[in-house]
C-alpha cells in the first residue's frame, strides 16, 4: 500500500477570524495522514518508537492553491514516493468535497536510532509490509 486517504472536517479552532484554516494547522493534517497510513500497514508509529526508531521531518513543503474553510470535509492524501531507505519521502494531495485541490505538498522524514542519535536504514518490518 503505497497510499491512503484521511477525510476529516474543519473544526472552527483551526480557522482564523474569516474562517479560513491557518497555515500552521496543514502540518498537522500531513502527520495525521502519515500516521493513519502507517496504522493501515499494521505499524504503530508509538510502537516504533518503543523499539527505538523515531521519524523526524527534516523538509517540509506546502503548496496552497484554494483555502479549506470552516466545516469543510477535506481529504488529504498521503503518497509514498519511492522505496524508503535512510529516508522516507510522501507526497500529499489536499482536496474539499466539491473535489477541488486546497494544497499540495511533500515531507521528507529520516529513521533515526533514538539511543544513537544517528540516521539509521529504514526497519525491515516496514520494508516487508511495503512488499520491496
């Protein structure tokens, strides 16, 4: 499974006085998006981390086309790029539910041994559950 689809709706906290969502709140959707694709695969992120593995994002870029609005139902849309090695990269695509494209963006995340403090390759258990 190299992608999946999250749809939620836009809670009035996250928007700003003409009830457009703030910028900062996308970051939030993308990690959501990242989260609940890893869930599909049978992996938990808090479990990665328990076995020492954490994925800090070292790039993160957004591409606003249209704002989401105040009670919106958007989809994201969460895409791996490619077969994850020390990194691990996704494409997002962020739409309404008239299916007009709100955003676009792309996240790079490094697998980093927590107890070593250094980048480490991609765990195979993930690997295996990607199939490569």
């Amino acid at each position: 499974m190299r992608t999946n689809e999250i749809s939620f709706r836009i809670r009035y906290s996250e928007t700003d006085q003409m009830g457009i969502v703030y910028h900062g709140n996308y970051a939030q959707y993308l990690e959501l998006a990242r989260v609940e694709w890893l869930r599909l695969l049978g992996i938990s992120y808090k479990t990665m981390e328990e076995g020492g593995i954490m994925l800090p994002v070292i790039s993160l870029s957004i591409n606003y086309i249209k704002p989401a609005l105040y009670d919106d139902l958007i989809t994201v849309k969460v895409i791996l790029k490619k077969k994850p090695a020390v990194r691990i990269e996704f494409d997002y695509e962020i739409t309404n539910e008239a299916g007009d494209l709100l955003a676009t963006a792309n996240t790079v995340l490094v697998f980093m041994d927590m107890k070593r403090k250094r980048p480490t390759k991609c765990p195979q258990f993930l690997l295996d559950k990607l199939n490569y």
